[in-house]
C-alpha cells in the first residue's frame, strides 16, 4: 500500500542525510553557513530531498530559547564536535522555506540531542512524542510549508539510547541495543503514530531502524506508512566487519578511527566477493520484508561503513565502490520509493561531496528506476 504523497511520485526519489548537521555546522567552513550555496550543490548532484533533524523535543519546551547543546561525539563530522548553541525555531522554518523554493523535498527526524537540561528524558510515553511533534508538525503548517515534507520519521534508529536515552529503561538488561522488535517497542512507536496520523492524515509517518536482517521478517510494522531502513556492510552478521577491523563507534576516543585506517581497506579487499555478499544480502532482507508488510522502503543512511571522515589514511575509494554496489542493489529490487547514495553526502565530506560526477551517476541510477507497486 503506497501512501498518496509516495503515489503521487513519478520517480524515485534520491535523497541525503542532513541530520543536525544543517543547523549545528554554520561556522566558516564547516560546510551549511551558507544554505542556498550547499543546498545548489546538491540539486547539482541531482538529489530531490533531504532528512534533516527538526528538534521537536527543544521547539516544543521553548521554541524561542535559545538552546547550549552537548557534543554526541568529536570524532565524527556530523553536527557539532564541541558545545554550540542553536535555535531551531524559526530556523527549521527558513531552511524548508530555501529547500521549497529549489523544489528539495524535506523528511523531518530527530537524533534527540541533548542539551544542558537534557529535556529530552522527558519523552516518558508515546503520547508524550506525539506530543512534541504535533507542536513542531502545527508551526509548519501555520507557515504555509506543509507541501515542502515528504514524510516524518519520529526517531532516528528507534530505539538507540544514544537517540533516545529514555526509553532505555523499557528494554531488558543486556538487551541489544538496536532491537526495536519487541512488543513494547512495536506498541510505542504505533500508539505515537496513530494521534499524528489522524491530525496530519496526509503525511506519512515511520520510526527508522537499522537493519535487523532475518530478525525482521517476522515483524508487523504495517502502522508505519514507509520502512525508513538503515542497511550497511558494515552492519551486516551482527557487525562483523567492525569487529574484526575493531571499530566499536567509540565517540570520543580516536582508537576506532586508528584501527579503521589501518585495517578497514585491507580487510574488505582481501575478500571484496564475500562483503559484498552480504550487503546485498541485507538489502535483499529489507526487500522481501518490504513485500510482506507491503510498505515502500526508503534509505537515508547506508551502504558501506557507518562512520567514515577525510582523514590521513582513510581513502574514499573503497567506500564508494561499496556505496555503488548498494544503490543498484537497491534499485533492482524497486522496493525503495527513496534512496541515498550514502550518509556521508554532505559539504562536511569533502573528499565525497567534491566527486560530482560520482553523486550524478548514482543520482541518475536512482532515477532510472522502478517506484514500487
């Protein structure tokens, strides 16, 4: 079943990742201060939309504060790697109102970040969420932009702690952090949807997820409108290429991206057959769930390593490559209604964003294929 705004599409869609990184990166050169510029440079990389963090939790406690944020790491180039301060209203407002006017589409997510305050551990209950984005989904509409959103996931990779520390006291001792099967997850994430789906009946509403490979094939998210699904070779049999090459997404510790460079490259090369495998095994996953649930996909975060910076010793090429098998992978399923060609597709990026024939040939690709039935 396609939601009409997805119905209405005439060809699948390429679209990026912004995160947070639209707002918190506007100091010279960290790659958004200036957003018309970034933002003719992705329509130049034939992309048609962008997901971007809409700070629900930090507008709704107070939409004209302005906010001290906490750094969620410093090894990594999204968003900001120190203290920033921000106000996301009216600023959510002014960036969708730049993105309309150059025809990019916009998906609202939150990464939930956290502030001196930390409000948001005050997301208790599922209406509770819907609350916050019933606030920040009402100023939208009063401002004239509700034709500028393609669709709203609620969280970022429900249920992480990191994205959403206070449901963590939900899940069981040891449990695996990117479970998001279990009933009380399910039950959340639809009682959240169903009051924003009955104000907003014209926008599709999701959570994404990283892919749970065969786990998910059992699981009825049919309450969701689109499966926004995260899929990486990276992530793929319980993270095994992280753990041999001994990453552990270390936040403000160099020692992930020290073993990355030093091993990352040789280990997939020494068996480039066998990784590759997998990845179009996860996709694959995704696609017969997609199927089963009958509900298009869409991926904003994927395909080769989760993590990756310009960095000494750390190459673009391998990672492209891989990016490359997962977006035709994707493609020839025609499951996905939108996809990206990574999550590394922003100025912040150089070595990536600077490639513009790489973006145009995947963008093109993307175009080129089937919308689902």
């Amino acid at each position: 079943m396609l939601h009409p705004i997805i119905q209405a599409l005439e060809k699948p869609i390429a679209i990026t990742m912004w995160d947070f990184s639209w707002l918190e990166r506007r100091w010279p050169g960290a790659g958004y201060e200036d957003w018309d510029r970034a933002l003719d440079e992705l329509k130049e990389r034939g992309y048609d939309a962008i997901r971007i963090d809409a700070y629900p939790h930090l507008v709704h406690a107070d939409a004209h504060k302005e906010w001290l944020l906490l750094p969620t790491w410093n090894q990594q180039t999204w968003g900001a790697p120190a203290n920033i301060k921000v106000s996301p209203w009216p600023a959510l407002a002014e960036f969708i109102e730049v993105c309309a006017k150059k025809d990019i589409k916009v998906a609202l997510s939150s990464w939930f970040r956290a502030d001196e305050h930390d409000v948001r551990l005050n997301i208790s209950s599922p209406q509770s969420m819907a609350d916050l984005w019933m606030d920040v989904l009402d100023r939208i509409d009063a401002a004239g932009l509700m034709d500028s959103i393609l669709y709203v996931d609620l969280c970022n990779e429900f249920p992480i702690p990191v994205w959403i520390p206070s449901f963590a006291h939900n899940m069981a001792p040891g449990a695996d952090p990117f479970d998001w099967f279990s009933e009380i997850a399910r039950s959340f994430m639809q009682d959240s949807i169903e009051p924003l789906r009955a104000k907003y009946p014209g926008l599709p509403f999701c959570y994404s997820f990283v892919t749970g490979e065969e786990k998910m094939v059992d699981f009825d998210a049919s309450y969701h409108d689109l499966i926004d699904i995260h899929i990486w070779m990276a992530g793929a049999n319980n993270r095994e290429f992280y753990r041999r090459v001994g990453y552990n997404f270390e936040p403000f510790d160099p020692a992930g991206y020290d073993n990355l460079a030093k091993r990352g490259e040789d280990i997939y090369r020494a068996d480039e057959a066998y990784w590759l495998v997998l990845q179009k095994d996860s996709i694959q996953y995704a696609a017969n769930w997609s199927k089963k649930i009958d509900r298009p996909l869409c991926t904003t975060e994927g395909w080769s390593v989760v993590d990756y910076k310009d960095w000494p010793m750390l190459d673009w090429g391998w990672v492209k490559e891989l990016t490359v098998h997962g977006v035709e992978a994707a493609v020839d399923t025609g499951r996905w209604f939108a996809t990206c060609t990574s999550n590394f597709c922003g100025p912040q990026f150089v070595g990536m964003w600077r490639d513009v024939d790489y973006h145009q040939r995947l963008t093109s690709r993307i175009h080129a294929g089937a919308l689902p039935d």
